[in-house]
C-alpha cells in the first residue's frame, strides 16, 4: 500500500549562503495494509520530515514514493489532492481550521468530500466526538477557542472520520489524559484490522509497542548520522 525507494531529501538554506541539510538518504521502505510501523530517531533525524514527504507536502529529490500506485513525487497537484481525499490521510499535531466552522461540520468534512450524504457523515462524526470525549454542547461551535487537548481530539475524530487506506499519525496520543489516549489507541487498532496500512511517529513508548508491528529508526536514512 505504501512504498519508498531510494527517496531523499535535501535542504537548500538560500537565505544562508545556500547551505545545504542532507537530511535524509536512500529510504526504503514498504508498508502494508494491516501493518502499523513506527518511525523512530533521535530528534532532528528526520522523521517529520520524511512524514512530509509521503503527504505530498515535501517533495522528494529522488525516487518513487508509491502510495496505492500512485507516486508522490511524479503526481499532477490534482492527482495528490484526489489521493488525500480518498486514499492517504494524516493525523497533524495541531488542529488547523477555517474559522467559525461548526466542530461536528469540521469532522464530517472529510466524509462530505467524498460525496456520503449529510446525515451518515454527521452520525459518523457524532460517533467519534462521542468517543473521544468532546462534549455535544462544544459540537456547533468553532473549535478554534477549544483547549489543547480538545483540538487534537477533534483533530484525531475528522482524520478517521472516513476509513483511509493508509494513514500518517504524528504523535497522536501526545498530551492526553489516559482516558482519550486509550481511545485514540483502540481507534488505531480498529483501521489496522480494516486493513489501513499505517506509519506514525509515537514518542509514547508504551502505545508505540503496543499498535506498531515493526520500528524504523530513520537516524540509519540520515546522513549526517550514518555509520
Ligand atoms: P525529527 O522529526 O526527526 O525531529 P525533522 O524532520 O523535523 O526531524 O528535521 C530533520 C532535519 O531537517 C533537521 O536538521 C531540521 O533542521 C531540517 N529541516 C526540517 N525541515 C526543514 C526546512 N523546511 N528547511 C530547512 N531545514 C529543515
């Protein structure tokens, strides 16, 4: 479902004499539907970086970043955008909204994207912000006056509004209470046997071990830090 060959990254800093970040080298890397793998490094080895690069935001010096045939370095913005919809989707560490968007329209967002009548969207993100402990009288606001914690559960309820083939997490239980981070984890445990093929960065030992199959330190595509 996902695959990377040969995929590297380099930072050109043209405001600062034109350095140049070699940041990552030579990933390779599959993953396939059912599977969970951690992306793991020191800080600054690459991780998020190579996050970026197989949502599309990034774009990769070479080779082929292949997300249900289609490869990310190659594809049309169209393409990409039409894969984000209904292919690839991506767990952010932060909420980033349109303003005044009422919180149950920003998790059924996804849904109405792909053309699910109102009401079965509605139902699904009622589910999630159920689960995830939002309270219903937050639900017709805006979440953007929302604390912390409850922005990344909206967050977390509109990424798996709509059941994605493949999904990116960036820390998707950091700073929850026990509670929510329990169901966060059920949530990822629920897309692995729907089949998702999923890759995320979980500096929470304990959940990592517990929803990944495998760990790639990353430190090993870096450079800089290669032994
Ligand atoms: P990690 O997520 O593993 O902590 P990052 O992927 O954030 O690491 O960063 C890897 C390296 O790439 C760092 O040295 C960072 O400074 C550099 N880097 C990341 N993004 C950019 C950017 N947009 N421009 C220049 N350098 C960047």
């Amino acid at each position: 479902m996902i695959e990377l060959k040969n995929v590297s990254k380099t930072f050109t800093l043209h405001n600062q004499n034109s350095a140049v970040i070699e940041v990552l080298g030579n990933v390779n890397l599959t993953v396939a539907p059912g599977e969970c793998v951690a992306l793991t490094g020191s800080s600054g080895a690459g991780k998020s970086t190579l996050m970026r690069m197989i949502y599309g935001n990034y774009l990769s010096q070479s080779g082929v970043i292949s997300i249900d045939g289609t490869d990310l370095v190659q594809a049309a913005p169209r393409d990409i955008i039409r894969l984000r919809r209904e292919v690839l989707g991506y767990v952010s560490q932060f909420l980033r909204v349109v303003p005044r968007v009422p919180t149950l329209d920003v998790v059924a967002q996804p849904l109405r994207s792909l053309g699910v009548p109102a009401e079965t969207a509605e139902n699904r993100a009622r589910d999630l912000l159920s689960r995830l402990n939002i309270l219903p009288s937050l639900w017709s606001l805006s979440p953007t006056t929302f604390s912390g914690g409850e922005q990344q559960r909206v967050n977390i309820a509109r990424g798996f509004a709509h059941n994605y083939p493949a999904l990116l997490l960036d820390e998707p239980t950091a700073s929850l209470d026990p509670t929510n981070r329990e169901v966060v984890l059920t949530l990822i445990e629920e897309a692995k046997a729907r089949k998702s093929a999923i890759i995320g960065i979980f500096h929470d030992e304990a959940a990592r071990s517990r929803v990944c199959d495998r760990e790639i330190d990353v430190s090993r595509f870096t450079p800089a830090l290669a032994v």
